[in-house]
C-alpha cells in the first residue's frame, strides 16, 4: 500500500524506540529506574524535588550556589503566584469541574500570561519551566479551595515546594513527615523514560511548538485510566472494597471477572516498579501517623493475589493514593499531583526535543477501502 506497509507493526508502539534520550533510563528487568546516570533510589535518600528538577533540566547536580538560585527562583513568590485574573477565571468554572480538567485548562491560559509566551529559545524555556513548575502547585491547591468554597492560600516563599503546596491545600504548616512523604512522591513521578505523556509531549514540541502546548499535551495524555489517571482508579477500589478481611474474596472475583486491576502492570517493567516499594513505605508510615493502615493492608492482600494469579506486579499507582489519602488529600486530586511532578521530566524532554528536533510523523497501517465511489448526497 505504502512504503510504511513493509514496516512491521507494532501495537501501542511496544518496544518500539523513536530516539536518542540522555534524561532517562528504565531497566525492566532488574527493575531499575535512573534520571540522568543517577539511581532514582539514591535521589529519594538524598536529594529534594527542587533539585531533581535542576538535575532533569540541566543534565547534572547543582553546586551549592547554582542548587539555591534554582530553589529560589521555584519557591519565589512571583513565580508561585498565580494572575489574579487567572483566579478569576477558575471562579467561573462550575464546581464539578475536575481538578484535572482545571489544570489542563490552566496551563492552557497561564501561556496567555507568560511573558515569554512567543520565545521558544532554550534560556526562555527554562524560565517557562520554572514558572510552570512554581504555579502548577498553586493552581491546584487554588481548586481545591475555590471548589470547597474557601479562601485561596497565597504560596509561601519560606517553604520548599512540596511543603508549600501542602500549606497552600489545607492552609495549615505541614507536618515533617508529611512534607518529607510528598517531596519523595514528586521524585519519583518527576520522570519515566517515552510514557505516554512525555511521548505526547515531544510530539508537540517537534512541531516547534512551545513548552506550555507540550504541557498540556502530556496532561491530557496522564489524564487517562491507563496512565496516571491509574491512581485515583485504585483508591476507588480501596473504598469500594472497605475491609481487609473482603479484599482476598473481592480481588479473585474481580479476576476472575477479567476486570482490569489499576495500579497492577507495565509496559516496560516485567518485575515490581522500583518505585512502588518507597511509596508503599511512606503510606504505611503515614497510615500508622494518621492511625489508619487499613488501604495498605488491602493493597498488600491485592498486590499477593494479582501477582501470584497474574504475574504483573504493583506499579506506581498502586501505593501513592494510600499516601495522599492519610494526609488528608482528595481522590480526585491524585493525578494532578502526579502532573505536578512529571512538569519537571516534561520540560525536560521538550529542551531535548527542541535541542535536535525532527517532526515526529510516524505512518498508519492503512485497512481502508481504496476503490469509494463518491455518490452525490441526493442519491444516498
Ligand atoms: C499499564 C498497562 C496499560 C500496560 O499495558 P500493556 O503493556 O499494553 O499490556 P496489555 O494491556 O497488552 O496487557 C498484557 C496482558 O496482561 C494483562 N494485564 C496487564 N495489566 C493488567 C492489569 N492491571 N490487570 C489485569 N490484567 C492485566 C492483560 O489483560 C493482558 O492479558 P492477555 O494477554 O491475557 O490479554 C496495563 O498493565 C494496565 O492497564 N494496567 C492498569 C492501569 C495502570 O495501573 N496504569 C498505570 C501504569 S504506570
């Protein structure tokens, strides 16, 4: 049919590698996962989300004076803040406006503000980035507020990212360990090799569009169920399921059932997400804060059953929502989060896009007719 017939197709893109990338690495075997040469386990012991970021953008640590002119810059005021015509804007929405479809259509009017709007050189980028990087937070804890009917919270520039974002949510300081939790959370989201939002993303940064178009492209694609969308579907299951005792019995029927199980498989691992097991960690130490652990022991009872049954193992999604839930956060508001994190690998991967850009055009397997024959609209 075409030249692109003699190519072997392969579903979903499966295996399938469309360029060269210094940001990410993903060993599916062993179960690794490293942002730049750098194992994601030793960036969760010692390193913060603020300087992730750096490390993502730029391609290396930060020195000490280069790691506080970034943090800076991500908690300053003038970048965390929000237009107040933006507020004004998300006052309009009708309340059952989901925090994702908010954000989606925040990012979207930020660019309108941004004064580096039509510069798509790398020095703008960057600035867009942490821009970006700075509002997300504050927008989605701006939702959260307006669509409970309370004052937003103003970011405070004292605090570092995750612990603002959770000041600005609850207007009250966060717990240590609270903070300690989410900031872990944001490393481990902030990258994942070509995931479909990231892969969405560079396609429409090699249109030569610019870094708030990629955004909102990798937003829409983490929106879905089978993205980051998978953690917010596991809580619901958590609820629905209750009591622990319940979880063995509900988990084999939804198998046996041939029911989709969220938070359980990968394109890329065939072991457990390395991930998962720092996530499961948090949870469990915040549940036992909180005085709660029941969401991890039916996560735990699903996680033997599915593994064992299935051989697909917890991913990412299966624990972060337990760890959320225990401070207090939403359902609703797990994949925003995630999205919080993952504008840091986005960015990234657009500066690299822009960096060595081709037009990401891949071809169709064509199966349609070829012979139609046009008949005229009075005659059909
Ligand atoms: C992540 C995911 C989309 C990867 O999908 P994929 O690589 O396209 O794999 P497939 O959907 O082709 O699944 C391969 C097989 O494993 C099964 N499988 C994969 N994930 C499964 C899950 N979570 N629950 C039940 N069965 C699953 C499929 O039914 C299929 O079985 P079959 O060959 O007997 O039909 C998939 O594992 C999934 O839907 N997981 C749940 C959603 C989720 O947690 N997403 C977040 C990912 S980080």
């Amino acid at each position: 049919m075409s030249d692109a017939a003699a190519n072997p197709l392969k579903a979903g893109l499966e295996d399938v590698v469309v360029s060269t990338s210094d940001i990410c690495f993903i060993d599916g075997h062993k179960g690794r996962l490293l942002y730049r040469g750098f194992d994601v386990d030793d960036l969760v012991a010692q390193s913060t989300f603020e300087e992730v970021t750096y490390l993502l953008w730029y391609g290396k640590l930060p020195s000490r004076k280069e790691l506080d002119a970034h943090v800076k810059a991500l908690s300053s005021t003038a970048n965390r803040k929000l237009p107040p015509k933006l507020i004004t804007m998300l006052r309009q929405l009708p309340k059952k406006t989901t925090p994702m479809e908010v954000l989606r259509t925040g990012v979207s009017a930020l660019s309108a503000f941004d004064p580096d709007a039509a510069d798509n050189s790398r020095e703008a980028t960057l600035r867009k980035s942490i821009r970006l990087t700075a509002q997300m937070p504050t927008l989605v804890a701006a939702w959260e507020r307006i669509r409970r009917g309370k004052p937003v919270v103003a970011p405070n520039p004292k605090l570092s990212l995750s612990g603002n974002f959770l000041y600005m949510m609850t207007g009250k300081k966060p717990t240590e360990l609270a903070t300690k939790t989410f900031d872990v959370a944001l490393i481990l989201h902030a990258d994942h090799e070509f995931n479909a939002s990231t892969f969405a993303a560079r396609v429409t940064a090699a249109t030569l569009s610019d870094v708030h178009s990629g955004v909102v492209s990798g937003i829409g694609a983490l929106k879905g169920p089978l993205h980051g969308g998978a953690n917010e579907q596991v809580m619901l299951m958590v609820q629905k399921i209750k009591d622990p005792a319940k979880a063995d019995a509900w988990i084999r029927q939804a198998l046996a059932d041939k029911a989709r199980i969220m938070g359980f498989g990968h394109r890329v691992y065939r072991v457990e997400d390395p991930r998962a097991k720092h996530l499961k960690r948090l949870a469990l130490e915040l549940g036992q804060q909180a005085g709660s652990t029941v969401n991890i022991q039916i996560l735990d009872i699903m996680a033997g059953v599915v593994s064992a049954a299935k051989h697909i193992f917890p991913n990412v999604d299966l624990y972060s929502g337990a760890a959320y839930a225990s401070m207090g956060i939403s359902t609703d508001q797990f994949t925003p989060i995630f999205a919080m994190s993952r504008v840091a690998g986005w960015a990234a991967h657009i500066l690299e896009q822009h960096g060595n850009n081709r037009l990401i055009r891949p071809r169709s397997d064509y199966t349609g007719a070829t012979d139609a024959k046009y008949v005229p609209l009075a005659e059909r």
